[in-house]
C-alpha cells in the first residue's frame, strides 16, 4: 500500500523566471492572480533581489493596482536589519500572494535566509498562501 505524505506546506511556489511582461499584456502576471482564486485578494512584493528596488517596487504597484489587488504592501527591504524587522514581517502575515522581484540572487539569499521575513513567508505558504517569482532553494530552511 503506497501512503501519501503530508505535503510541506499547503501554498504554491510558482517560478516565473525574468524579465516578465510588466506593461503590456501582463500574460504570466495575469495567470498568477488568477492562481490566488480569489478577487479580493492582498499581494506582498519583496523587492530585495532587484538593483533599484524602490523603482521595481512602483512598478509593481502599478501593477498589481491594474490586476485589482485590494492591498498591496511593497517591501522594498536592502538589509538584515530590515528583513528581521517585526514591523515589515506583520505586512505579510495576512496576504494572499508573496511576488518576490526578480534580480541578484545571491543578494536575495544574503539579506533574507534565515531571517523574519523568510520564516513569515514559509508560514504563508504553510497556510495556503501563493507565492511566485525567483525562490533559490538556499532560501528555504531544511525544517521545510
């Protein structure tokens, strides 16, 4: 008899890869609201990975303001300091979708391996939660 596991958390990793369609037709990002099945839905975007993430950041507000998010909380966080931050963490705990911008990985897994912020997306994710974009597998924890 085969028995099936209890999956690692009850959301959804979905990798979009680059440089997505931000302005026009919005294809991939599109697709990743409709995942959340939900209309009245709450985005976090994490903007560490990116070189200009207060720019990256506007963009996907703009964006997600377009796919009518009802929230959006932009997380423009550059450093540990601020990827333990209480505050910053508590900004995720009730959103449906984490977006996670695209961009310097290393930089990604630096700041926010083992921090606040990473262990408040796990708990989404355990939660049902869905989150898209570039996660390295260094980001998760072993205890996922």
């Amino acid at each position: 008899m085969i028995t099936r596991s209890k999956p690692f958390f009850q959301g959804r990793l979905i990798a979009i890869g680059g440089n997505e369609d931000r302005v026009d037709e919005l294809v991939v990002l599109k697709r990743v609201v409709q995942e959340v099945g939900k209309r009245d839905y709450k985005v976090g975007v994490i903007t560490t990975a990116s070189e200009d993430p207060e720019q990256r950041g506007k963009q996907y507000h703009d964006v997600f303001k377009h796919l009518k998010a009802s929230v959006i909380e932009i997380l423009n966080i550059k450093t540990r300091a601020q990827a333990n931050d209480k505050d910053l963490a508590k900004k995720l705990e009730d959103v449906d979708l984490i977006f996670l911008s695209g961009g310097d990985q290393l930089r990604l897994t630096t700041i926010l391996g083992g921090s606040r912020i990473l262990n408040t997306l796990q708990n989404r994710l355990e939660a049902g939660a869905l989150s898209p974009g570039p996660v390295p597998v260094q980001l998760h924890s072993p205890t996922l």
